[in-house]
C-alpha cells in the first residue's frame, strides 16, 4: 500500500513524505513456520527456543518486561502451558530483538515512535494498554493518554469496523508488548485482533486465503490514520498545543 500507492495516492504520498514507518514483518517467524507445516495447522503460538534438554517455547506476548508474571492474569510459569511467559522478562530472542530496536529508536534522549500496532488473530477488535489489570484507570495510565487512546481506537473501529476496548477484554495479561511500549516509551500502542470475529472457535482461526484481500483492505483507513496521528497523538483529544507547542519564531 505504502510502496505501490505512493505514485497514485495524494494521501499515501503525503504520509510516506511526512512519516518514519517502521515494519517488523513477523516477530515469530519460527513459530509461524511450524505453525503451518505438515499436513494441517498446529494451533501454535509460541515461539520455537529450545531450552536446556527440552523446548517449553514461549509465549511472547507474555514475555515483555513490563509487569511480567506480576500478577494472576492471563499467563503461566510452567513451561508446557500454551501462554508460558518465559525465564525472564525479554528471555526469547525474538522480544528481546524488538526491545533492542525500540530503544534504538531514542534520539537525543527522545523516542521517535509514537504509534505502534501489532496483529494478531482473531476477533475484529482493536485493544489498547493496559493489559495487565482490570482497573479501568490503574495509577500508571496517565488520564489525558487514556483519553488519546480511547478516542483513536473508537476513530480506528469506525473505519474498519472493529469492536475497541482495553486490551484486558479477554482477561488480564502480563508482559504484554503493547504495555511495555507504553510504560516505558509512552508509544500509543494497539493490537489488532484481525478477522475472523469473537464469534468462531479456535478451530476456524485459519480462514481461506480468499478473504485475505478483504480483510486487507478492510484495515486501510485505519492504518492510514494511525500513521497520521504520530504526528501529534494528543490532536485525538484536542490537546495539540498543550502537549507539543509550536516554537515561536526567532
């Protein structure tokens, strides 16, 4: 979208001219790998690090150094569990390679990511920090962030036509990426929870690659406005100026 359309697109043109994007293809590639190998899918979501004389894996959406295995959320000690958190907060390689990539990304002390979203699958929905807790505002959420968050996930739903929420619909997670990014960077991070919706079992998690464009294109707009609002997340709220105030001339 952002290579193909840039000749054709004024909206296109005008983000990729404006905007550092940054893509990470696929944090488990491993897992994903053996995910569809074989004859049919495995229902995995762990990555593939061996450790020791046996391979546990790990879940990495429980792995991120904030809040890790803090709590009794969503998310487990022994190894065999399907959401193993890991040894150590940033344990498995492939988080610690997106940690290390996110702090290179501090300039002169300043972060230069401000919106993040990673995919996952499935439920059509759109979650923001914090995963963690259930409390609807916990001491570490700064009010104004929460309003920013809030107002751009409810944009976002209204172009794609997904469900936003608090990324502790489901249950409370803990060493959940999106909260790590903004704990610790105070990046506006989201997950997307693509097609299908909340409706289906895990059993119909893999769908026909016929949707696959749909679905695509289906996540356009909001895609494109994501990469907008970096700009200045704060203009979600009407709070430009006071968080990023222009420089008066010399």
């Amino acid at each position: 979208m952002l290579t193909a359309g840039y000749a054709s697109d004024p909206a296109v043109r005008r983000l990729v001219d404006e905007r550092t994007i940054w893509i990470i293809f696929a944090v488990n590639p491993d897992g994903w790998a053996y995910d569809i190998s074989g004859d049919g899918y495995h229902s995995w979501r762990k990555n593939r690090q061996p450790n020791g004389d046996y391979n546990p894996c790990t879940d990495l959406n429980r792995n991120c150094g904030y809040k890790w295995g803090c709590c009794q959320g969503d998310n487990s000690g022994e190894p065999y569990d399907w959401n193993y958190r890991g040894s150590a907060p940033f344990s498995a390689p492939e988080t610690q390679a997106v940690a290390d990539f996110v702090k290179s990304r501090v300039v002169n002390g300043v972060q230069q990511i401000k919106t993040h979203v990673t995919f996952h699958t499935h439920g059509e929905l759109i979650l923001y920090p914090l995963a963690y807790t259930m409390e609807y505002l916990p001491p570490d959420m700064n009010p104004d962030d929460y309003e920013v968050f809030r107002s751009m996930a409810q944009t976002m739903a209204s172009m794609n036509g997904y469900t936003p929420g608090e990324s502790s619909h489901y249950a409370s997670s803990e060493g959940d990426e999106i909260d790590w990014m903004y704990a610790t960077y105070r990046i506006f991070s989201f997950t997307f929870e693509l097609y299908p919706d909340e409706s289906v079992g895990a059993a119909s998690e893999y769908s026909s690659d016929s949707i696959i464009a749909g679905q695509t294109a289906r996540n356009r707009g909001a895609l494109l406005y994501l990469i907008d609002a970096a700009g200045c997340p704060y203009a979600a709220i009407g709070k430009a100026a006071q968080y990023f105030p222009l420089a008066t001339p010399a």
